[in-house]
C-alpha cells in the first residue's frame, strides 16, 4: 500500500520552520506524514506520538511535545495541523 500523495511546498516548510532543532525538525516531519499517509489527526496521547515519531529520549520526546503545542490544534482531543 502506498502512501496518499500530499503537496509539500519547500519554501513555506522553511519559512515556518527555520527556527527549529535538526531533531524538532525530524520530529515535525515524521508526525505530518503520519498525519497525512493516515488522513487522520493526531492522537492527543503523547506515548501514542512517541511511537509514531519513534522518540525514545528525554530530548527526543520534549521535542515532540515542542513541535505539536506550535503545530498543531487540539481538537476535539485530537491534534490537527
């Protein structure tokens, strides 16, 4: 199975996202292709992010929690982006 194809515009990720750790941007990347492949939003369970970002350290997991309170919108219980 192949993942849905998503429009990614280089310029406005740079823009948004120049301040950002090599690890916060690791970070972003893998929990927006989660949310697109899936067409789904974030769980709000941050275990259930870890996983999905495979952040196993403290700096890893604090860097998830960074990118999804600037990123993303709690919804319903679910983040959206």
């Amino acid at each position: 199975m192949s993942l849905p194809y998503f429009r990614f515009y280089g310029r406005d990720y740079l823009g948004k996202t120049l301040h950002l750790t090599g690890e916060e941007d690791g970070m972003y990347l893998r929990l927006l292709l989660s949310y697109f492949s899936t067409a789904k939003p974030l769980s709000s369970d941050l275990p259930t992010l870890y996983r999905i970002t495979r952040a196993t350290s403290a700096s890893e997991q604090a860097a998830v929690a960074r990118i999804v309170h600037e990123f993303f919108v709690l919804d319903c219980g679910l983040y959206r982006n």
